[in-house]
C-alpha cells in the first residue's frame, strides 16, 4: 500500500508539473534586422525582430515587459492587406505604424493601451507593420509620409 501511494504521489506530481509546463516560449524571437525611419527630423535606426509566420504575427509583443527604446517588431505582410492590431496580452503600450508596399507610413497609431481589445486598423493595404515603444514616434517626430527603409520594402538600412 505504501508502494502504490508513493507511486501515485511521484506519477500524478510529474504529470501536474509537465501539464503546467508551457507549450511554447511566448516570447519568440525573430530574425533580428536593421530598419531606419526617414523623417523630417532625421533618421532613426532601430534594431527590429521580424516576424512573418502568422502564429509569430498572432503572439507579436503579448507577454513582454519592456523593450529597450531603439528596439521594435517588424510584421511582415506578403502579399500586402489590410490588417487590424489590438494589445490583448500586451504588458506595455506601443506606437503601431503601419506601412505601405513602397515603405511610406501610412498610418500611426500612438500610445495604444495595454491590454485593449478595441480594433486598430490600418487604414490602408499595408506591406509592414512596425512596433516600437509608445510616445517614441512623437518624440522621434515620425508622422505618416515618413520612408521606412528596410529590405521588405525594396531597399535595405543604411
């Protein structure tokens, strides 16, 4: 009787313990590239993850704490759509910038909320989606018109 506690003590403690393992790093990590923004008040380099499978574009910053200002997630879109962004499971707040084919901004949506399910459209078929960290496009001077350069767009960072 002794054995068949003990048994079932070590068997039903690793199956809890592996049960509640997770299934995959929430915190995936893509290609890291150079991108550079071209605005009016200059350019801005940053050092972006580029993410184009769509289960890495579904995850995209869910579960992160922080991300070092210079740093963002570059979505892919290949062919270019439409797309919408929410922050479900987003710890911090983020400036989205979607970008166009030719790598012109076309929208920016600042500061969006952690954690808000509201829709954040496009507003136009975009080939890229940048995320850098929010307030950062305002204090950059990044406004929609601005160049992205990066490889997806047809030409690469300086």
């Amino acid at each position: 009787m002794l054995r068949t506690s003990l048994f079932l003590m070590l068997f039903l403690g690793f199956g809890l313990g592996a049960m509640a393992a997770p299934a995959e790093d929430p915190n995936p990590v893509g290609p890291r590239e150079a991108l550079v923004v071209v605005s009016g008040k200059g350019s801005h380099g940053f050092e972006v993850e580029v993410v184009r499978r769509e289960a890495d574009r579904n995850r995209g910053l869910m579960f992160r704490e922080s991300m070092a200002d210079g740093h963002g997630m570059l979505f892919d879109y290949d062919p270019p759509q439409d797309v919408s962004f929410w922050m479900k499971n987003t710890y911090i707040p983020l400036d989205i910038i979607f970008i166009d084919a030719k790598g012109r901004i076309i929208r920016i949506a600042e500061n969006t909320v952690p954690f808000d399910l509201t829709p954040v459209p496009s507003g136009g078929v975009a080939r890229g989606v940048l995320e850098i960290n929010g307030g950062l496009s305002r204090k950059l001077g990044i406004r929609a018109g601005d160049r992205v350069r990066h490889r997806i767009f047809g030409q690469s960072a300086p």
